[in-house]
C-alpha cells in the first residue's frame, strides 16, 4: 500500500484540478524507473485508464495507480508535500530505499 499525507492530498487536488483532472474520477501514477544518481528514480503524473498490471489504491480520496514492477519498490511508501520557501515539492518517504540522493529523486535498494 502507498500512503499520502493530508499536504500531498491538497497539493494533489490543485494540480489536477489546474490540469483538467477530476479527483473523484482520476488518478495520480506512480512509478519507478532506472535512472538519478542512486540507479532509480521515482514517477509522478496523473493519468485516467489503468493498465492491466496496475494496482489501483486509494488513500485520503486520492486514487493512486502503481504497476506491479513498480509496487514492489514502493511498498509502504508515503508521498508527502513539502511547500514553502525551503519546501522540496513532492517527497516519497520509502522504507525499502537503503540510500537516497540528496534531492530525494532518486534511491537504491
């Protein structure tokens, strides 16, 4: 399961709405991909049909999409926001990630 803090829920609900994105209808894709200084790199976008090896869940009234490769990285992952002058945008706090680069884009297992 992939979490999402209250802050990730709002900014979530303002980017899709800005972008023509129904919240109630919709959902936001994650994903990993090999890539960033620690060899993968985290997917973020929003998205309205599903694959058929995607796992669809819910959480604070965000659907979130996440294919069957990915969701093994992602297990019990939490994607929070981050605002503000010092804010880091969008933040996945991964416990499976034994290092992370300092932007926090990218990780390794």
């Amino acid at each position: 399961m992939i979490k999402v803090s209250e802050s990730a829920k709002t900014k979530i609900a303002q980017l899709m709405a800005e972008e023509g994105f129904n919240i109630a209808n919709d959902f936001v894709r994650v994903g990993v991909k090999s890539g960033g200084c620690s060899g993968l790199s985290y997917e973020l976008k929003f998205d309205h049909s599903l694959g058929e090896n995607d796992k669809l869940f819910e959480e604070e009234d965000v659907k979130i999409a996440v294919d069957k490769k990915s969701f093994l990285y992602l297990v019990g992952t939490t994607l929070e926001y981050s605002g503000g002058l010092n804010g880091k945008g969008f933040v996945f706090n991964n416990p499976n990630a034994n290092r992370t680069c300092g932007c926090g884009e990218s990780f390794s297992l």
